[in-house]
C-alpha cells in the first residue's frame, strides 16, 4: 500500500500544459495541440510530452484536466472520451496520445476550459518555449479585400484585410490561419469567416499590371461568394446600382415525350445593364467597366422578380436562366412579356413594344370620326393595322423592317369594345352623335389626343351629368318627392335634354314607379301625346292603384284582355296606356305604327335576351323617348345589360363584342369592364336603400342551418351518388356543353330533396323534413309574438306541403302564386286584416311589384343561384313605408347542395356593381370543377 500511495502521490503533483504547436498547425492546417507536462528530475524544470495512462487520469490534481484530456482525445478520432471508469481502470497500458487537433466545431466548448485552467500557451517552434496564449472570444473575424494600387503605380495588389468592427489585424503581422476558420496572432487565438475567399490568404497578395484591371475584376466578382473588395479612389471607378433590362430569346427544339417526340420552346434569359449583356445564370455580382469608370452592382431582387414573372407564365425552370414551354403558350408570352417591357427574339423574330398612341376625333354633321397610330420604336402604324391586330385576336402587327409589333394588354381590352361600338370608314371609325359619351371615356384616359371644337362642346354637355339638377314634382302630383326622387326626375329631363333612353335601376322599394308618375304628370301638361308603359301581368293593378293615387288626373287606359281595343288605344284620349308583355308581343302589328311620347318597360329583365319575342317586339315601338325600370339590371352576365341598353338607345352599343361575347359564356377582361362602366355611367341611375333612404328600420339577416332526419338525409345521399356517377360519365362522353340540361336536373332534384322528400317522391308529403320542422317552429312562435311573416319558395309543391300544415291547424294564411286570378285581394286581406299573420308566396309570382309592409319577417324557404330574386323578395317587406325592425331567415339543409351555393351567392351579388358601380372581376356559371364540387 505505501508504494501504491507513494505512486499515487507523485501523479497528483503533476501539471498538463496544452500547447498550440504553430508548425504542425501551419503544416496540417488543423488547429494542433501538443500535451505537455514539467520535467521535475531534470536541473532547470522543462516541459516534455505528457505521458498519462487511462488509470492515471482520475488521480490529476486538477479536475479540468479529467474532463480534457478524454475529450482531446476523443476529437482526435482515436479514442472515445465517454469510456467507462471500469475500462479505464482495466486499460493499465493504455496511454493518451499528446499530440491532438482541435476541431472548428468545439472552440466554443473547449478553449473557455482550456483557457480556465491558466495552462494554455503557444510554441512557435519544435520544442521551444511555451509562452501564454489567450481566447479571443468577442466575435469572428472577416475576411475583406484591398485592392492597393498607387495613383501611378502599374501593378494593382489585392491584399487580404482582416476586420471586426473598428478592429484590424494588419496582414503584415503574418497572422496564422486555417481553411476551417482559426487565426493565430500575437498571443490571441480566434475564429474568422474567410466569406468565400481563403484562396487569398493562402500565399501572399495577387499581384496584376494594371492594364489587367477590367479581367481582374471580372474573376473576382464572377465569385458567388467573394468577400468585400474595398476599391482605392485612384482607380476612379464609380459603383452605381444597376437596373436590369430583360431580355429572352427563344428558339424550337424538341424533347422526348413518351413514345413520341413532342415539340418544346426553350427560352433563356439575359439582363441588360446600362448595355452590359449578363446572362441569368452568371455568377457575377457587379459589371465592371474600366473604360467606363463605372462599377455597375447587379440588383438581385429585380431579377428573381423577373424570373419569377416567366413561371407564372407556365414556363418551366430548367436552370436558373433556362426556360422551357410549349409552343401554344408563346402569344401569350410575348404578349404579356413586351407589354411588361422586356424585350423577346424568337427564333430571330424581333418584338417591339407600342411606346405611344396618339388619337384625333373630328366631327361630321352627326357624327365622330376617331383616327389612331401607334410608334413602335420608330415604326408608326396606322388605325387599319391596329383593327387587323384587335380583330386576329393576337394583339401582334407585322413591321416594315420584320419585327413583330406587340399592342399592349390595356390597349387591346380598351379597344377591343370601341372597335366594335363604331363603323369603319376608310382609315377611321365612325360613331354616331349619341355615342359621344363611349368617346369620352377613351379621351379622358388617353394621354395625347387631339380633338376639334365641335367635339369638345359635345364633351362639356356631356360633362354637365354629374350637375344634373333635381326638380319638384308637377302640381298635379298627390304627394311628397323624397329628395332622392327628386333628383330622379332631374334626370329624365337630362335624359330628354340630349336625346338619350335611361335605365331606373333603384333598389327595390324606393319608389321608381312614383318617380315616373310624376314625369309622366308633368309630360301630361306639356300635352306631349300619351305614355305607354309595358309591365308583367302581375303589376297591372298595382300601376292602376298607384296612378289613382299619386297622379288622379292622368286618364289611364288599360290595354289588356280580350276586350282592348285599338280604336281605343288610338283615340288619342289617353296619358298612360298600361299593356303586358304578352300584349305587346300579339299587338306589336299595329302597336309599332303608334308614335308615343315614353316607352318605358317595368321589370325590364322581361327582354334581358335580346333574342326573345319580348326584346324583339319592345324595340319595334316607336318613342321620342324611352325609359326602363328595374332593381336587378343585371342578374347573371353583361348580355343582360346589353339587351336593355340596345332597346334604351339603339345603335349606342353597336354589335359590341365585349356585351354579346358575354352572353355567350364569354368573360370580358376587368379592363373592358372598367371602361363600360365610366362610358355607361350616364344612361344608367342607380340608388341603393342604405344611401338614400337611411331612416328605413335595420334589416337583419340570418341563414339558419337545418339537419335532415335520417329517411330524408338517406334519400338525398342516394340521390347524389346516382347524379355524381350519372353525371362523370355523361361529361366525359358527350363534354359539359351538351351535359348541361343534366347537371341542371341533377342540381333540380337535390334542391328539391334538401327540401323535403315529398317533392321528389309525391308518396311521401306527409312525412317531416329539417326545414320544414325548423319553419314551423319559428312560424309559431312568429304568431304568438303577434308578428306577421313571408314564406317564399320557387316550389309551389313545397308551399303546398306548408299549407297542409297550416290547414291541419286551422291556422290562418293568404296565398299567391302564379295562378291566383285576384292579387290585390289576397295582398288586402294580408295587409289589412290582423288574424291573417302568414303569407305564403311563389317566388316567381310574388317577388315583384308587391307592397307587403304589414309583414316584418320574412323567411327564404330555398335560396338559389341568384341572389337578386331573393332581395326582390325581401323587399315586398323592407320598402318605403316599413316601420318594423325586419327579420329575413334564408333556410339552409347542411351538407347539401344548398350550403355549397351559399358561397358562391356572394360573387352573383357583385355582377350588377361590376359595371354600374365598380370595376370588379365577373364570374362566369358553372364549370366542371364547380359541378363536382356541388356533387361532392
């Protein structure tokens, strides 16, 4: 025992010293430590390699050194420093090796030790003396370049510069570095980040003539990872930032595809700065040019925008300036691409883009005469070549010199619609004197026209629209104007004044019907000849009532039933002669012969297809003025607006493409639509309820979500997946154009089953359904408030099933639908007698021309498509006149086709503001997507 103590005794007293062995560091380029311990047995105490058993090491004075040496050992990739204590007990002739590296990854772990243990030092050479060394740990240090080059020198030296904030580390005091990140200086060790640029400290500084400059400068930025170069004002080069110039050339070529070789369009991209061509894919970050004294800093950013411009084009990436697409997508490309100011070469075609337009309009006798040339680079083409470019569809005109020339975007969905609103006359087109208005927008957006007197004084009238001057009513008007009503009839007179037909589109229930009575009195004595007014059957007797009641002196021939009578209509003793549609259409013979002061059409969606026999006949009646009214003048495309504004001012809109493409299934572009809605501004009179008659009560709406019992939830879940199967291979066979009747009968029936079952299966009408459940109950207890409500469907079958409810209860109710010969009897008695709390109602046949008041609940039994129907409907109640907080509930079946439909009922709404009030984007009907998300 007291040998093994004397032994053990002797190992406690020793030291280990880590020193960074500078040779063997510079020589590996790894940072190499050599463990030392003193040489207490020699005369004069030296240091020698540490020699320590794996036994030996838990009996080190000093704890830092147990924990470092295994760990030393362990980066040294020889021995694992995590050994167990049996092992290093049992491994008597084991030995820690001294010479050790240090790996980049453990700086931060080690050296704080290391330095701790205060026996941290640096030898310079072989068994040399140690002299301490310390831990820099404040930061990395980074590598920059200096360029040095005296005002008359001829070599240029690039001299590495080692910097950390206002710190330097001069490269004359030959610090030590390695390509892992270490530098060694003075008595310092630290870590540094080269950024990319070891290989210029590795020797000593690159040394160039300066007539060398340009290329040196080019290999140094063409680096993707280069440190700062930090240029000397005797250079005379002035760094700017670049704005680059795209450009793409594209050339064919052909690829694989499967068993054939299909044709491909490769396309790479160049960026000029300030006349410097650079690739996309080069590495370069700045463009030098000596002779220029210009250091030119490409703009990254820019470019990845660029680039990332062709891939929303469909183009696909091959490299990072490589491009490839199909063939058919290359109109679209350079269409877009020139407009957006790049410029395209295609297998050696030049593409220019359109720098300026510039238009002249002289007038005629009655008529405008619009000239146009647009400047390609030089290049100048006249209006003839530009309608050749809008009606070829591509926007493209062939040069002089063989370049392409490229109509930009905005242009063509300008010109598209006034191209087509006016005749070609030779080099020019022609417009008539009323569409004076259609010009006026264009001139107001174009920045270099030129226009003579006449047309200007045509504009200036016109611009007195947004003056138009509101006037009272005639002193044979029974009642009080609202102000907005006021202003209404200021602009029929405004209408009058310039010859033009207008379009009432006011909210339902603001008294559109009131505003022409009173134009119509006023007309009366001036002894302008008679008024004929065309109306659904179902208004007849509300015209009638409100004549009686607002304009007693107007004497008013009904021109209806089997007893009219055209010796009567023609006797000239008559100010309002009210006819239906129907009538018009079988009197339109002698009708057309009659000269009338107004024509005007209520509900004039009754001829939003210009092809039926109502359009057709409506525009055969002869009036020095016409009007139409309607809440809704758009219900589902433009071609609806385009029907009521060719019967209002015939020839305005011409054969207008951008309307009849419309009503084809065809979406405008946003910047067509824009412009329809500024040129159309003044035929049109829109007011909404929330900003002309703020003293109505609140509206609230709701959608109240039902659940179907399990029988009902099993009969539409059948009938879904039969229409789904049904309806895939249908469309895949015949395609979606000859597969609509189909999907509408689908959609038909799966409404009808969210309805109730008993509207698919008349077996099954006395069963229940979730919405006729939830309808009940709130009709009950809409009842037992004393409240009076409106129940709308479209399906008659549906209302009969409530009826039979009702009537099982002995509850009270009126009813009106297409067949109900009396109307204003059933309205009566709901309006009028207090027991009567309910009015069931058929959309079709009530949702127009009703005053309901009385009720201040109304309830939606089956919301659809159009959104418009069911404000029509909603309005019966919430009108002028309504003095009840009013409750609308829109009953909804949950996961079926009808809770899908709600989303899309938001964009319908937006089809009317689209272009009589914003410019927002259409949405088109239904596609297959849509179709097999309704039937998912």
């Amino acid at each position: 025992m007291a040998a093994a103590d004397s032994k053990a005794g002797t190992i406690a007293d020793r030291e280990i010293f880590y020193a960074v062995d500078l040779p063997r560091t510079r020589r590996t380029g790894e940072l190499a430590f050599v463990l030392l311990e003193r040489n207490t047995e020699a005369a004069m105490p030296v240091h020698v390699a540490a020699r320590v058993t794996y036994p030996e090491l838990v009996t080190l004075r000093d704890e830092s050194d147990r924990i470092l040496l295994p760990m030393l050992q362990g980066v040294d990739g020889n021995r694992d420093w995590r050994l167990p204590a049996t092992f290093l007990a049992s491994s008597s002739s084991s030995i820690f090796h001294s010479e050790v590296t240090l790996p980049i990854e453990m700086a931060e772990i080690v050296l704080p030790m290391l330095v701790r243990t205060g026996r941290l030092g640096l030898r310079s050479v072989a068994d040399g003396p140690m002299t301490p060394l310390h831990w820099d740990n404040t930061g990395r240090w980074q590598l920059s370049l200096d360029l040095v080059c005296p005002e008359r020198a001829t070599t240029v030296e690039v001299v590495p510069r080692f910097e950390r904030g206002s710190e330097t580390i001069a490269y004359e005091e030959d610090p030590t570095l390695t390509p892992s990140g270490w530098i060694i200086w003075r008595d310092k060790i630290g870590l540094i980040d080269y950024r990319g640029g070891y290989g210029f400290v590795e020797g000593p500084p690159l040394k160039v003539p300066r007539v060398e400059l340009q290329s040196l400068l080019a290999t140094l930025y063409s680096s993707p990872r280069l440190p700062p170069i930090l240029l000397p004002p005797s250079l005379g080069l002035q760094e700017t930032v670049g704005v680059p110039q795209p450009l793409l050339h594209v050339h064919s070529g052909t690829r694989p595809g499967g068993r054939t070789v299909e044709t491909r369009l490769s396309a790479k991209v160049w960026f000029d700065y300030d006349g410097e061509l650079v690739a996309a894919g080069d590495p370069r970050s700045r463009i030098v040019r000596v002779d220029r004294s210009i250091l030119i800093q490409r703009d990254g950013d820019a470019e990845s925008r660029l680039l990332r411009r062709l891939s929303s084009l469909k183009m696909k990436k091959q490299t990072s300036g490589d491009f490839e697409f199909a063939p058919r997508l290359l109109p679209n490309v350079v269409r877009v691409l020139v407009g957006d100011g790049w410029r395209v070469e295609a297998d050696g075609t030049v593409y220019r883009r359109a720098s300026h337009f510039q238009i002249s309009v002289k007038s005629g006798v009655d008529w405008f005469d619009l000239s146009a040339t647009a400047d390609f680079d030089g290049q100048v083409v006249g209006l003839p070549e530009l309608l050749v470019a809008l009606r070829q569809g591509d926007g493209s005109i062939r040069l002089d010199d063989g370049t392409l020339g490229i109509l930009p975007e905005a242009w063509l969905e300008k010109f598209e619609v006034l191209a087509d609103l006016g005749q070609v006359e030779g080099a020019q087109l022609r417009f008539a004197r009323n569409q004076a208005g259609l010009l006026d927008v264009l001139v107001a957006l174009e920045p270099d026209v030129q226009t003579d007197a006449a047309f200007d004084e045509a504009r200036k009238a016109l611009a007195g629209f947004d003056g138009v001057k509101p006037l009272k009513a005639p002193p044979g008007f029974c009642g009080t104007l609202r102000a907005y009503q006021e202003q209404g009839l200021g602009w029929f007179e405004f209408l009058r004044r310039f010859g033009f037909g207008g379009c009432l589109a006011d909210d339902m229930g603001l008294g559109k019907t009131v505003q022409v009575l009173a134009l119509i009195e006023s007309r009366r004595q001036s002894k302008s000849g008679p008024t004929l007014v065309v109306v659904p059957k179902s208004l007849i007797w509300n015209w009638q009532k409100e004549a009686q009641r607002f304009v007693p002196n107007l004497r008013v021939l009904c021109h209806v039933g089997t007893e009219r009578s055209r010796e009567v209509l023609e006797s000239g003793n008559n100010d309002l002669i009210l006819t239906t549609y129907g009538t018009m259409r079988k009197d339109i013979a002698y009708l057309r012969e009659i000269e009338f002061d107004y024509v005007i059409l209520d509900e004039a969606n009754a001829i939003k297809n210009p092809r039926s026999d109502s359009a057709q006949a409506a525009r055969l009646l002869r009036g020095r003025q016409r009007l139409v009214l309607t809440g809704t003048p758009i219900e589902n495309h433009l071609g609806d607006l385009w029907s009521l504004l060719d019967f209002l001012n015939p020839g305005l809109l011409g054969t207008a493409r951008a309307f009849a493409s419309v009503s084809d299934g065809v979406k405008p572009t946003s910047g067509a639509s824009g412009f329809l809605a500024r040129s159309l501004r003044p035929f049109i009179l829109r007011r909404t309820k929330e900003a002309v008659a703020p003293e109505l009560p609140p509206k609230h709406e709701e959608v109240l979500l039902c659940e179907m019992d399990p029988a009902q939830e099993r009969l539409y879940g059948e009938l879904r997946d039969h229409y789904r199967a049904k309806l895939r291979g249908r469309i895949d066979t015949h395609g979606l154009a000859r597969s609509k009747m189909h999907v509408l009968e689908a959609l038909l029936r799966l409404r009808q089953a969210a309805c109730h079952p008993g509207l698919v299966d008349k077996s099954r009408t006395a069963e229940s359904s979730g919405k006729l459940d939830v309808l009940l109950q709130r009709l009950a207890e809409v009842r037992q408030e004393g409240h009076k409500a409106l129940v709308f469907s479209q399906f008659t079958s549906f209302l009969a099933i409530v009826r039979q409810r009702l009537d099982a209860e002995k509850i009270a109710y009126a009813y009106l639908d297409g067949s109900t010969r009396d109307r204003q009897e059933v309205v009566t008695r709901f309006q009028e007698t207090p027991d009567c709390q309910l009015f069931l109602v058929s959309l079709k046949a009530g949702g127009v021309g009703l005053n309901l008041t009385a009720a201040d609940y109304v309830f939606i039994l089956d919301p659809w498509w159009n959104p418009a129907a069911e404000a029509q409907a909603v309005d019966r109640a919430h009108r002028i006149g309504q003095d009840k907080h009013v409750f609308v509930y829109r009953l909804l079946c949950r996961e079926t086709v009808e809770e899908k439909v709600a989303a899309m009922q938001a964009s319908k709404r937006d089809l009317a503001a689209s272009v009589i009030n914003t410019d927002n984007s259409l949405v088109r009907d239904l596609d297959r997507k849509t179709i097999e998300m309704l039937l998912g």
